[in-house]
C-alpha cells in the first residue's frame, strides 16, 4: 500500500473527482465489468433481454445462417437470434436430410457465422450422432460448440428421456439450451420422414408434456417445428420459457426461418424438394442470381466483358513498350505481338 499512499501524497485531485474515479483513469480494467480486457463495440443479445422481450410479449426473431455472408445480413437486420442450423447439411451441402453433416463441418460454419454476426444471440445445432450416446458426449459437444465454434448456446433435438437428462447437463454445466420438439428431423428415421407432429390427441399431449419436460431441464426456449397452431398455442401458454415457432402458426413467442428459404435464393429442383411449406418468401433472389449470372456468361461469351472500366489498372506507355523489348530479347515472338497489340489499343482508346 506504500505506492498508493505515495501517489496520494503527491497527487492533488480536482475538486470534483473521486479517488475511484481517478484510479480508473490509471486502470486497463474497462468500467462495468469483472474481468479485465476491451470492451465489446457491440452489445450482443443476452438471456436477460430475450426473457425480458419474452415477458412484454414481444416476438422473438430467429433466423438461421450458415456462412459470413448469411450472417452479416442478419446482424444488420437486428435479428435477436442466428441459429446456425445442422439443415446446412441439406441447405449448403446438397444431401436429402441433416443426418449427414458432421461436427467439424458444423464448427466450420460456425465460426463463420460468429465473425459476421456481432449482435445477434448465437446458438449451434448439436448435429446428430455427437450427443445421443451419454450426458459426457453430449457435454463435450456443445463445449465444442461453444469453444470452437464461438457460439452463445447450443440447440439439441427431441425428448426422449436421453434427451432431456442431456439437455439439463449441459446446462449444468454452464451452456444455454435451446430445445426443440415437434417434427425433429434428425428422428426422421423413426418418424417414417418429415411428418408434422400434434395431429391427433397422443401426439398433441406428447409435445406440450416433452416441452415441458425441456424447460425443467434448464432449457431457456423451445422450437416447436411443423405442429398444428392450436398445439403450439397450448405449448406456449404452458411454458414459462419462449417457444419459437417454424411452421407452428401464429401463437408462439417468436418466428424462425432459413435465410435462403426466405429470400427464395434456392430456385433448383433440389431445393425446391426441401424447402418446406410453411416458408414464407420474402424475395425472389435466385432469380435475381440466375439472371446476373447468365448476363455475366453472355458478355464474357461477346467480348464485352471487361471493358475498360473494368480494367482498372494501368502500365504507362513507355513501360509498355520497354517490356515489349524486354519480351523481343528473351526470344517470346508470340507474346510480343500480344503486348504490342494491347499497347496499340490502349494508345489508340487513349486519344479518342
């Protein structure tokens, strides 16, 4: 304490500071925070303020990205909630269903999507086949997630009792879940293929108690997915959680959809085989796509691409012509008359 009595002695404070004041001015340590380091530019989603929104009856928005791109557009949109999804297995990937892709590629995306989307609450899927076998294997995924894939949360399918005792220790062990029931796609197998759940009485109960049973466990929201409205509605007024609805209907806490279903970027017949019906298009985009691209094959195909003006950059005359006499030295007869002749036609596109 000797150097602080020291710096009293010879410091004289003005009249309106405080000793702490002062003291802060001298510290790394950020106002407001416990633990040393720079203070975030933005301030990304929290728990507190999804709860909060949940409260006032506020809808939660949730879109699912995949890549950079995807995920800047979402954080510029103020999306609450980027859900990196394992559908990139069908989305991005080509296959039939999400049961193919893996871990690793499901970081991969991941991590993309954390360097584009700065504000937005970030959670991965647990992709199927990393958290089905023990509590243990399902922690060591989402701490993957988490760790390596820069993610918030994680987000695991299903009810089975597996299920729900995974859910609630991976919350013990420190990481948001959010649950999802209703048509699960990783259970494709045992569903017959992806068929809306909640149509008959069994069903309907079977997705109000499992919701029910992932908030216990620590979930802070649940996906409801491909479920009759009047299900969700009883669902979500039984939750003291959020429910976020994706082909639900209206009475859910809050909407998610997929960014390339929504824009309508996927006009090819694979994706029109996947994209499912509940998705709403709010642009046409790969027809904006297609229509550049193939404007962009007939200009190459007539010369009039690149043109000039795209073709910014510029050697001077006289280098020109002195790597013309360089070329003539080294013995390239060929590429001198290619040199000489663009030299002619920028000399001559010059004095127009």
């Amino acid at each position: 304490m000797s150097w602080l009595r020291s710096i009293l002695r010879t410091t004289t404070l003005p009249q309106s500071s405080s000793l702490l004041t002062h003291l802060r001015r001298m510290s790394n340590l950020p106002e407001n925070t416990v633990y040393s380091g720079p203070t975030p530019q933005t301030q990304r989603v929290t728990l507190s303020q999804l709860r909060q929104k949940h409260k006032n009856s506020q809808p939660i928005t949730m879109v699912t990205a995949y890549d950079y791109p995807s995920a800047v557009h979402v954080d510029m949109a103020n999306i609450d909630i980027c859900l990196v999804g394992d559908s990139a297995s069908m989305v991005v990937h080509g296959h039939d269903t999400t049961l193919p892709i893996t871990l690793d590629e499901m970081l991969v995306h991941c991590r993309a999507v954390s360097r584009g989307a700065k504000t937005p609450l970030l959670v991965g899927d647990l992709p199927f086949g990393t958290y089905e076998c023990s509590s243990k294997q399902a922690v060591d995924t989402a701490v993957r997630i988490l760790k390596e894939g820069r993610m918030d949360a994680i987000k695991l399918e299903g009810g089975s009792p597996s299920r729900i005792v995974a859910a609630k220790s991976i919350v013990e062990a420190g990481i948001a879940v959010i649950g999802h029931v209703g048509l699960t796609p990783q259970a494709i197998s045992v569903l017959g293929g992806f068929r809306p759940q909640g149509r008959n009485v069994a069903s309907a109960v079977k997705v109000v108690e499992t919701a029910l049973a992932l908030q216990e466990a620590g979930c802070f929201a649940v996906v409801l997915e491909c479920v009759p409205a009047p299900v969700a509605a009883a669902t979500t007024a039984a939750l003291q959680i959020p429910t976020i609805g994706i082909g639900a209907g209206p009475y859910c806490s809050g909407q998610v959809l997929v960014y390339h279903d929504l824009l309508g970027m996927l006009q090819h017949p694979h994706h029109a085989k996947v994209t499912p019906k509940f998705s709403k298009q709010y642009a046409r985009v790969g027809d904006v796509i297609n229509k550049a691209l193939l404007e962009y094959k007939e200009d190459v195909t007539n010369g009039s691409f690149p043109d000039a003006k795209h073709s910014p950059y510029k050697i001077s005359e006289a280098d020109a012509n002195g790597f013309v006499n360089e070329l003539q030295k080294l013995g390239f007869d060929k590429a001198v008359f290619a040199a000489s002749e663009a030299v002619q036609k920028m000399v001559t596109k010059s004095t127009k």
